[in-house]
C-alpha cells in the first residue's frame, strides 16, 4: 500500500511540526495493560456473515473468529445509521445526549472521548479509516486528532478502493483496496507501539460495505454467477475479511495477539443488498434488523475459550469495557449508557446489569463527500501556507460544534424509541407525523427475534414499567442534550 501526499511535500515539512504532534511517549516501566484494536464494518447486516448462516458469503476470517472467540448474538449498534453509532463507541453514550442525531452529525468537543482516557493510562493511540463525525483536518475542533488519537489515516465519511484519506490532518492520496490500505496504516501503527513497548489503541473503522459498492475482480470472482450488484457487494464483505486476515496473522507475528483485545462489529444493520438474517427491519429502523450486528471478540489470555453469548449488549459498552481492562480512569465521567462487559468475557455475566436505551430522533442527515472535502482541505492549506507559513490558519467549519443552540423538550421527545431489558423489548413509535401521540408494542426478542408477537397487552404491568423506564432514561438523554453535564465556565 501506497500514500501519495495531495500537496507537496514541502508543503507537509512546514505543517508537520505545528499539526502532527503525536504525544507517543516512552514506554512505562510497568508491566504493559492489554492492547486494543476496534474494528467497524459500515452497513454490515447481521445476516453478513457466514457464521450467522449466510451459505454464500465468503468470510473465513470472521468465521474462526466466531469459532474461537467470543460471539455475541445479541449485540446492537446504538443507532440505525453510522454517526451516532461511531460516537457511542468512543464515549460510552447514546448519541442524543450529544447531539449526534443522525449520519454527518459530529460530536461536540466537551465529550470525553476513550482515546483521550486512554492516553492519560500511557496508550498510543490511533484512528485509520471512516470518521464520519466531523471534518478530519487540522483545524477541526472534532478531528480524530482533537478527539484524543495520536496518529489517523481517515476519512470524512466512506470511502472505496484507493481512497484519498487525511494523514493527521494532511489529505494524501493512497493505492490498493479500501480496506487493505487502512488495516496497513493501523500494522505501521501498531509496529511502532509494540518496538516503544508501549501498549495501543488502533480504530480501525472500515467503508465497507456502504454505497456505492466497489469491489475489485479478484474479490468478484467468487460471486460471478450473482447477480453483479451482489457481487460488488459481497466482494468488499470478502476484501474486508481478508484485511481482518492479515491483522489477525500479524498480531500474531508481532507475538502480541494473546495480549491484545481484537473486538469487531459493524455500525447498523444492513440495507439493499445485504442481509439482516430474517430480522424485522433494516438500516434506518429500530426493529431488529436496523439495529442488531455482528459481533465478535478475540482475547486469547482472557478468553481462553470459544462461547456464545445471546446477552444483550452494544456500542455502548465498549467504551466502559475498555477502561477498565486498560485501568484507566476518567476525571470526569458524564453519565454512560454502558456497562463493562469484562465479567461477560470472564464468564460471570448472566444477565445485563442495566437495560439498553434507543431513540431514533427525527432529524435528517447531513452530506458528507469525502473526496470533495478532502480536495477542497488540501486547497486552503495551499492557500493558507502560501499566505503565512509559519502558523497557516485552517477553519474547518463556520458552525462550532461544541456551542449548544437549542433547548429541547423534556415532554415531547418525538420519534421512535425502544427499551432493552433482559429478553423483552418495547417500541415507542410515533402515530403518523404527530410527535405527541405513540403506539407501543412489546416482543420477547429471546422467543420472537423476529418481533412478530406484540405482547403489549397481554402483559399491561411489564408494558408500563418498561414505558416509565424508558420514559426516565429518555428525559436523562435530553438534559445530556440540554448540555448539564459538561462543567460550567466560572462567570
């Protein structure tokens, strides 16, 4: 794999000492906590994978891990689409109390993200691949350098085969198969934290399979006889797997891999062609289907041994979950809608200790084209340069994301939302386009994954206890939202 710099590279000499101040410091003298690598699929369905019984679909590399490993049944992104999703996983929060409403949405800056904890624990961190939750340029107020990562090689949104990317705010031009190209980034990362001895966080967030669909013709080949949006399809689920390959068999050349946690999931359910597995629903609804992705976690020296779990779980926990095997401490947690699932890897999890929110707010989304902005960055920072090349100022945004413009209501709290709590799920859906007016339905997801039997009024007592919970934990996320919990600027 091949980068190839957008701008010249006197151009990234003069900007380099200013914009990509890695903070990677020397290794403790302490014995190294584990390291950690997140991986994201885009718009991988829970019926995506071999494993989950999908005859087609070539993906080896996620079948063994699911054979040897920890596979979650029931894990669920935080929302039907991408953002809000991407911002669960780095803060431990539902996206709403952020204002991460919908995709092309970004965090506010106040958050406290996991790569900013970890770094306070001694962790290199590092970003490769989608962001999708701001401008990744150097002036962004929500780059994944802003937000606590050392080193990135990202995207403002998807991206496909030889995608133009952002070096720690730099726009570069790259060669080779999307996903190939990031999970090379994230090894060179990696390489250099294992020679500091020092332990990492890699986030290695894929742009497969989202739209448009472009896989190479080696990886169509095994699908010629499909139809040939199928094959595209299918072909970058496979190309995705063989990058999860060659992580794996690195990992395990670097001789690391039974110290390391290799966590994988994708960031909602599918849409056309994918496959949900017969679940209700799809990419964009809270049923099934929109929501449930696959997910599995290999740690050797913890996880000494294959299981599988149908616990409920989410984005949301792998945020606390990796605090506390790094032993790293915020010093100051806002309220988390996660809970550590490091007692589920040891085996002495058997039930969720806190139920699961959603809220699908009604807010569209917003465009994000990644080669449009990265050419359109690599432009002001010419400029920019050839203005003042001592300190080029790069405004990434009219808008600050971290200013809060509006009061929401307590009361209305419109859209669909639903209540995870044990095998019982309830749906809160608007009646038509009046936000004040719901229906409810209530499913036993254990018995009925597929939401078919409404047992709502069957059983009024546990309908209504799950409706006030909800409607508890629903006004929590909107005074989130209202911004209390970010420390106040003294007068």
């Amino acid at each position: 794999m091949h980068r190839q710099p957008l701008l010249s590279w006197p151009v990234i000499l003069i900007l380099s000492a200013l914009l990509l101040r890695t903070g990677e410091g020397p290794a403790a003298s302490l014995p190294a906590p584990p390291n950690i690598v997140l991986c994201m699929a885009d718009d991988q369905g829970w019926g995506d994978v071999a494993y989950n019984g999908n005859e087609v679909l070539k993906t080896p590399t996620l079948d063994e891990m699911a054979a040897t490993g920890l596979r979650l049944d029931r894990f669920y992104a935080a929302a039907p689409v991408c953002s809000p999703t991407r911002a669960s996983v780095l803060t431990g929060r539902h996206p709403n109390r952020m204002g991460c409403f919908s995709w092309g949405y970004t965090l506010r800056p106040q958050e406290l993200t996991m790569a900013e904890v970890l770094k306070t624990a001694g962790y290199a961190t590092g970003h490769f691949g989608k962001w999708h939750l701001g401008p990744v340029g150097p002036g962004s107020p929500v780059s994944p350098g802003a937000s606590g990562f050392n080193r990135w090689l990202s995207s403002p949104n998807f991206f496909e085969i030889s995608p133009k990317l952002a070096q720690n705010g730099i726009p570069v031009a790259t060669k080779g198969e999307g996903s190939e190209v990031i999970v090379e980034a994230a090894l060179g990362f990696i390489r250099q934290a294992v020679e500091r001895k020092q332990p990492f966080l890699a986030v290695i967030w894929f742009g497969s399979p989202h739209l448009p669909h472009e896989a190479t013709d080696e990886d169509r080949a095994p699908y010629r006889d499909l139809p040939e949006k199928l094959q595209h399809y299918y072909g970058e689920i496979t190309a995705m797997d063989r990058a999860m390959g060659r992580l794996r068999a690195q990992l395990r050349e670097l001789k690391i891999a039974d110290h390391t946690l290799l966590w994988y999931t994708s960031d909602n359910g599918a849409t056309t062609p994918g496959s949900t597995g017969g679940l209700r629903g799809k990419k964009g609804t809270l049923w099934e289907g929109g929501v449930r992705v696959p997910c599995v976690l290999e740690w050797p020296a913890r996880i000494r041994s294959a299981r599988t779990s149908a616990l409920p779980c989410g984005t949301v926990d792998i945020y606390p979950t990796v605090l506390e095997i790094a032993g790293a401490v915020a010093s100051r947690q806002p309220p988390l809608d996660g809970v550590s699932l490091v007692p589920l890897m040891d085996g002495r999890m058997a039930e969720r200790p806190k139920p699961m929110g959603f809220w699908d707010y009604p807010a569209p989304g917003r465009p994000v084209r990644s080669g449009e902005l990265l050419d359109q960055l690599a432009d002001r920072i010419r400029a920019a340069v050839a203005t003042a090349p001592g300190e080029p100022a790069l405004v990434e945004t009219d808008e600050d994301p971290g200013v809060i413009r509006q009061t929401y209501s307590l009361e209305e709290r419109p859209g669909h939302a639903a209540w995870i709590d044990g095998a019982y799920k309830l749906h809160r859906i608007p009646k038509g386009k009046d936000a004040k007016q719901f229906t409810y339905s209530l499913y036993d997801i254990e018995r009925d994954p597929h939401e078919e039997n409404d047992l709502a009024d069957k059983e009024p007592e546990r309908t209504a206890r799950m409706r006030g919970a909800l409607e508890a934990w629903q006004q929590s996320v909107v005074r989130s939202l209202n911004g209390e919990d970010y420390p106040r600027a003294e007068p």
